[in-house]
C-alpha cells in the first residue's frame, strides 16, 4: 500500500552498493526506517542529496505494517530552501535538534503535534540570519512536553529546588529527605530559578531570561541530564558540546 507523508530525515546508512537506508520522522507514522534504492549511484544521486539531516520532505512510501523497513517511491523537498543564514551557529542548532529527535523518538509511534512543531522550528531557522541563541533550551522544554515529561512548574517560596527524579520543584531537601532518597539528583537554587522563568515564559508567552552563555550551558547540560533520567534510550548525546564551541 503507498502511503503520502511529510517527513524530516534523521540519519541515513549506506546500503548495498549504490542504495541507503534512511531513518526519517514522519508525520503520519512516527519514526520509521526505508530504503531508497540506486540513491548512491549515477541517475540517483539526486535522491542521496534529498535525504540529508532535517530535510523536510514530501514522500511516496510503500507501507507494509509488518515490515521493519519499507520502501521510499518518490521524494521531493517541501519547499524550496530559502535560508539566509549559513552560519555555524544555525547549522549546530539543527545538528543539536536532530539529535534530540534522533535518541527520543520511538519506531511506529506518532506523534503529529511534535512533528508539526520541530517542522515549523527548522522553518523559522531558514528564515532567520540571527538565530536565537537561548533556543536549545525552549527546544529542550518544548519536546519534553511533547514527550510527555515536561518539568513540572511548581516553584514557589518554598519549593525552590528542581528535583530532577521527580520533574518537580521542591524544598531544599535535608539530610532526612537525601537520607531516604539516596540516588535523588537536583538542580542547583540558581539553575532551578532559571528553569522556572523559562517555563513561566513558554507558559505565559513571554520573552526568557536573559542569561550569560555560562549560564546557558549550564542550564542545557541539566535539562539533558533530566531527559537522561526519564528516557532511557537517551545517552551518549555529542552535540551540545559543539553547540558550546560555535556559541562562545
């Protein structure tokens, strides 16, 4: 059966001699994995350079649910690119969005509201010559809600402590509390203060505090390790360390 999608490519193997095997998000299906045959060789090379790292495209696939890999019929770009922007920065933040996808999304299981979303994302990256620079952690915040496992913002007086076990804010815990909860991990006072403007922004639609770059990364690497503790195909992540590097 051939089925019509958009999709966003993720990664791509070579396969065979002359065909690749491509892992792409696809708004009707999820995550899924085909084969574009001759896309390596001669006539097909076209095909090779349509399935590159968050390239939004239109598909044809054949779509046989019992099969772990199906086949793509035809492909073509959504739109035209129309990037103003080549810059190192705009090419990390999409290699650190891929990832993110890369290492959450589940084969077979859809999820059109997340898809919609990082579609728009790249679209608003090809518009842009000056790419915000506080978007990895929107976009860290924005997919776990998508996810399902969106911080819970409960910050308050007391509760000013981000627990990132739990995904919730809390009081300072004491020695009691780590006592009976030996392997629970924290956000430090500031970087929960951060985490809680953040949400309350994105909640409210309101612009994000302004933090320094050491600030930033800081507040990245602890919501990578809260996405570490609640997904558990989440490991080994790269690309933030070179978004550190271009963002200096």
């Amino acid at each position: 059966m051939l089925l019509s999608t958009q999709a966003i490519v993720l990664h791509t193997t070579p396969y065979s001699e002359t065909s690749v095997i491509a892992q792409v998000f696809t708004r009707q299906l999820g995550l899924k994995t085909y084969i574009s045959k001759g896309a390596r060789g001669g006539k097909g090379r076209g095909r090779a350079a349509l399935l590159q790292p968050m390239h939004q495209l239109d598909m044809v696939v054949y779509n046989t649910p019992r099969k772990s890999v199906n086949h793509i019929k035809e492909m073509q770009m959504t739109h035209s690119s129309s990037s103003t922007s080549t810059s190192t920065i705009r090419t990390s933040l999409l290699f650190f969005m891929n990832e993110v996808l890369y290492k959450t999304l589940r084969a077979d299981e859809p999820n059109q509201p997340l898809y919609d979303y990082v579609d728009n994302a790249i679209s608003q990256l090809e518009k842009t010559t000056t790419p915000d620079v506080s978007f990895p952690i929107r976009y860290l915040i924005d997919v776990a809600r998508f996810l399902g496992i969106e911080p819970y913002d409960n910050y308050g007086s007391t509760e000013t402590v981000f627990n990132i076990s739990e995904g919730r804010f809390q009081a300072f815990p004491t020695r009691v509390y780590l006592e009976k909860h030996p392997t629970a991990r924290f956000f430090d006072a500031e970087q929960s203060k951060y985490l809680h403007q953040y949400l309350h922004s994105i909640h409210t639609n309101t612009p994000p505090p302004s933090l320094d770059l050491q600030q930033r990364i800081k507040l990245i690497n602890h919501l990578l390790d809260y996405y570490q503790e609640h997904l558990p195909t989440f490991k080994n992540f790269q690309s933030h360390h070179v978004l550190h590097d271009v963002l200096c």
